[in-house]
C-alpha cells in the first residue's frame, strides 16, 4: 500500500485525526493566502531595496521581536493548559483569573520590552547594522511590543476555544495591509522606512485583532464581568507560574540558538548574508506553511488524550500525524531541491543564487523539525516542560560554540549546516524521551 493509500485509509476510520485537521484548515486556509501575500510582497520588497536592505530589515525585524521573546512569557501555551483542564469541569472563575492574570502579566512585560528596546536601540545598530542611523528604524519597528500588549493570551484563548477561523481572518487582514502597503512603496518608488511601516501596520492590526476577538469570545463563554474575577479565584498559582517560567525559558533557549541566527549573521559577516539567508528561509516556508497550522490543534488534542490516559490514542495521533507531515516535507522539499535554483533567481533577480546552498543545507534541518513538529508539545501535556528546555539548551550550547568559531571564517553555508544539526539532534532527543514517557505513564495507569 503506498503512502497516500494508507493516509486514505486512516483518514476514514480517525475521527480524533479529522478534528485535528478540521482545525488546521482554518489556519491553513489563512496561511495559505497570508503565505501568498508574504511571498509576492517579498519579492517586491526585495527589488525595490536589494539584498543588503533586505537583510537590514530582517535585522530590524528579528531584534525587536527577539527583545520580545526574551521578556515575555509563552502565554498561549498558558491560556491553552488553563482553560482546557478548567472549562471542562464548569470552573469558570478559575478560567477568568488564568486568563486575567496571563493577560496582566503580558501587558506589563510588553511594556518592559519597549523599554528595553528603546535603552537597547543605539547598540543594536552600531552592532548588527553597523550604522548609527539606522536607530529610528528599530524604533519604528518597535511599536509593535505595545501594539501586541497581550497577542499571546488572546492566541491562547481562541486557540483553546477552538476558534481557529478567527485567527486565520485576522492572518490574513494583517497580510492584505502589509502587502499594500509594500506595493504602495513599490510603485511610487519608496524606500526601507516604508517596508518597515508595512511590517507594523500588519502586525499591529493583528495584536489589536485578536484582541478583541479574544475579549469577545471571553464575555460569552464567562460572562461579561470575567475581567473583574479577583486573582485569588487562581489556584495552584506556583503551578502555573513555574509552567509560565518554563515556557519562558524554552523561549530564550530558542532565541539565543534558532531565532537570533540573523543577529549573529549580521554581527559576525554583514546583512548581505542575512539576506541571503533569509531569502532560502522564504522558500523553505513552503513547506512550513501546511504544517505550522497542525501545531496547535495537534497539543489541544494530545492534551485531553493524555488528560483522560488514552495512551494508544495518543500514540495513534502522533504516528498518523507524522506520516501525513512527512509526505508533505518529501513532496514539497524535494520539489524546491530539484527548482530552487531556478526560482530563486526567477523571484527575486540574479542576485539571489547565491541563497540556493544555504536552501538544501537549511532543507534537512527544517524538514525534520516538520515532521516532527509535535515533539515539545508532548512534553508539555505529559507534564515535563522542562526536559525539552535541557536538551535544547545542552545542544544550543554547543551549536553556539560551534557557530562563533566557525561562521566567521566559513560564512553562512556553515551556520546553515549547524542550524539543521541541531535540529536534528536536539529533537531527536525530545522524541525518545516523549516516547518512553507515554510508556512508562500507560504502565502506571494499566
């Protein structure tokens, strides 16, 4: 039976796999328009600026919202945990005080991160521009942090309502307002401010979107005075701080070896080649943007199986998952190795060949960590949040080591190369101990 046959075939009899994918689609379907927006106001932005800009843009992008990651807790996964484990048994007063003490939180830390970026700004653009002037740029970018006060608990709380639909809309209302504003500049010939303003007006039409839908969603599942629950109403308070804390910190682990790879390409070579970087990362999200949807349906579901012991229902889930992820990485990843270098000049001019060894090398990493995007989350559910912080940070350390002696005199090629190793290494380790935990946690309960 080939592989398509038997995803058929399980398709029909998994009710537990359709609900899982029913969810994704909303947020496929907004991604996939989202996606096409992104992808053509990529290539105008990329013309319009060149290269160098391009990567001074990543730059700009990726500090202010690393500040962010930095200072700010995970709170979806909070809001998610919270009102799945209290909806269901009628706790309403204990959903509204996680969810008005998630969104406190967030606020507070939000601000904090300006802040921060504001003190912060003159040294990023000595340091990663290699340009004073540049500050304003960062500034600008910066605004944000306090347009997305609390983006993370109002996620949470549709995510955990299940209302996926109305965070595709919201994708894609921030992408029609960033794609016009980018050919808006395109067309009259503007230049790097206007991309920038582009990237936050759609941002901020997102945090300001969810929001409200958010707030919505709140008045009518807990009435319209949930805001006004008392934070004693919270139990287990140590609980879901450390949980809070250990989000955070798997956050920061991630910040400091996948999300700051521009940063440390900028410091240590030039935006050149953050540009170039970037721009293999834009055809690898081909392949991402099927799968970042399944994400969160998938730990919504995992966690009630594993909430109510139904290991070989949990089991079940993460194969058949798998086995649909991996036929999307095969088809699509190898369509781009085969292409890649044909389109990324196609797209974006002669300028950008130079990004297609840094697409294969960057290929391996991504296409593991795709088919198996559900390794943390089943940590999370099963109680062990901390394990994956461990070894991500055991693997992180020698990915950092190996990344500042050796991009400098090897380039970009090498970080790519280092950047899908410790993919690779890291979630593998997360895999085996996830697994021996499911059994070990079914022999308990048997």
């Amino acid at each position: 039976m080939s592989i398509f046959a038997k995803i058929q075939a399980i398709w029909r009899e998994d009710t537990l796999l359709r609900r899982v994918v029913k969810n994704s689609g909303h947020l496929l379907n907004g991604n996939l328009i989202a996606a096409a927006l992104g992808f053509v106001q990529g290539i105008l932005a990329v013309r319009l600026i060149g290269i160098t800009d391009w990567g001074l843009v990543t730059t700009v992008i990726t500090f202010a919202s690393n500040i962010n990651r930095l200072l700010t807790f995970r709170m979806s996964e909070v809001v998610v945990k919270r009102l799945g484990e209290a909806l269901p048994l009628g706790k309403k007063l204990e959903a509204a005080a996680a969810v008005k003490a998630a969104m406190l939180s967030e606020a507070a830390t939000s601000i904090v991160a300006y802040l921060v970026l504001v003190v912060l700004t003159p040294w990023a653009a000595n340091t990663f521009a290699k340009n004073l002037q540049t500050g304003p740029l960062f500034l600008l970018y910066g605004l944000i942090l306090l347009t997305n006060l609390v983006a993370e608990s109002s996620t949470g709380v549709l995510q955990a309502q299940r209302r996926f639909d109305w965070i595709a809309r919201i994708n894609i209302l921030q992408s029609l307002f960033t794609a016009g504003m980018i050919l808006y500049a395109f067309l009259a010939g503007r230049g790097i401010y206007e991309v920038v303003f582009a990237y936050v007006l759609g941002k901020s039409i997102n945090g300001i979107g969810l929001a409200v839908l958010a707030v919505r969603e709140l008045n009518h599942t807990l009435g319209a005075s949930w805001w006004k629950t008392p934070l004693r109403s919270l139990p287990e308070k140590r609980s879901m701080f450390t949980f809070m804390l250990n989000t955070n910190f798997i956050g920061t682990v991630n910040l400091f070896t996948r999300d700051n790879i521009p940063l440390y390409l900028a410091a240590l070579l030039s935006t050149t080649q953050v540009g170039y970087f970037k721009l293999a990362q834009s055809l690898i999200n081909l392949i991402l943007l099927p799968l970042d949807p399944l994400i969160w349906p998938t730990y919504a579901e995992i966690s009630r199986t594993v909430a109510q012991k139904q290991w070989d229902a949990t089991r079940q889930l993460l194969r058949r998952v798998s086995l649909i992820t991996a036929s999307v990485v095969l088809a699509v990843g190898g369509f781009l190795a085969l292409t890649g270098w044909f389109l990324l000049p196609l797209f974006y001019g002669a300028q950008a060949l130079p990004a297609y060894p840094a697409l294969l090398i960057l290929l391996i990493g991504y296409g593991f960590a795709s088919i198996f995007q559900w390794n943390r989350p089943l940590l999370l559910a099963l109680g062990k949040p901390g394990y994956p912080v461990i070894v991500s940070l055991a693997v992180g350390l020698v990915e950092l080591v190996l990344i500042f002696s050796l991009v400098p005199r090897l380039g970009y090629l090498a970080l790519a190369g280092i950047l899908s190793a410790y993919f690779v290494a890291s979630i593998g380790i997360i895999i085996w101990r996830g697994f021996n935990e499911i059994k070990r946690q079914s022999l308990i309960s048997a």
